[in-house]
C-alpha cells in the first residue's frame, strides 16, 4: 500500500488590528501598569518621557543612561521610594528597581495622583525614621 503524504497543517493568517495599533488608536501609545494594571498614556503634561503610572507611581527599568532611551536590558519593576527636590521646586520621584536595586530620579507629571505624591513624602515621618535620639553630653 503507497503511503500517503502528509500535509503540514494549515494556519489561518492573524487579521491586520489596524484599530489598537495605528498612529492615534486607543492604545498605540500607552502601557499598561505594572503595580495597579491601569492603562497609562505615554504622553505626559510637564514631562517628555512619562515611565511611572501617574495613580500608584510604579515605574518600570526602561532608560539605561538617557531618560528616554528604553535601552535598559534589565526592565524590571521600579518601586517608589522617596521624593526630592530641585532647587527650582520641581519634584522628582526617586525609584528602586526591585530585580538589579538601581536607582534613578523621575520628574513627576502634571497629572500625577496629589495623594500617592503626598503619602510618598510623608512616608518618613510614618515609620519614624526621623526620630530624634537624645544625645547625653557624656556621650561625646
């Protein structure tokens, strides 16, 4: 008996999604959270690089030496650990990576949550880490 030939299995061609990811489609130009999954816009009032969720201030490893550049190959989880500020008074949000403990400063956007900024700074004072020690005399 002849042995029958074998076709390789036929796979249907994905559709073209034109809708999410043309130029000004719904998500062509944000991302998704990765501490509370909100899906954040790319573009930011006040910043020209927006990398944290404007609600929780999670950020990801994205810009290796260049804000903007995306050329980090760590792209871990960026946990918000303190705000400074510039002479100027802007605020910059200080970041942790949580995968290679890396720290970088973030300007913060125009539509940042006031709430998460204000909890942020007021994060010290909680855990009373600036409490002051009574030095006695004799101690010198």
């Amino acid at each position: 008996m002849p042995r029958r030939r074998t076709r390789p299995p036929q796979t249907r061609r994905q559709r073209r999604k034109d809708v999410l990811h043309t130029q000004g489609g719904h998500r062509s130009n944000d991302f998704r959270c990765v501490g509370c999954r909100l899906d954040v816009p790319a573009s930011a009032p006040g910043t020209a690089h927006r990398n944290h969720c404007p609600n929780c201030l999670t950020s990801r490893h994205l810009d290796h030496r260049i804000p903007g550049d995306r050329a980090s190959p760590c792209h871990g989880r960026m946990e918000p650990l303190s705000l400074s500020v510039r002479p100027d008074g802007e605020w910059l949000i200080i970041h942790q990576c949580v995968s290679c403990e890396k720290l970088s400063a973030n300007r913060t956007a125009a539509d940042d949550n006031p709430r998460a900024l204000l909890n942020l700074a007021l994060r010290p004072l909680r855990a009373g880490a600036m409490t002051s020690k009574k030095l006695d005399v004799r101690d010198r």
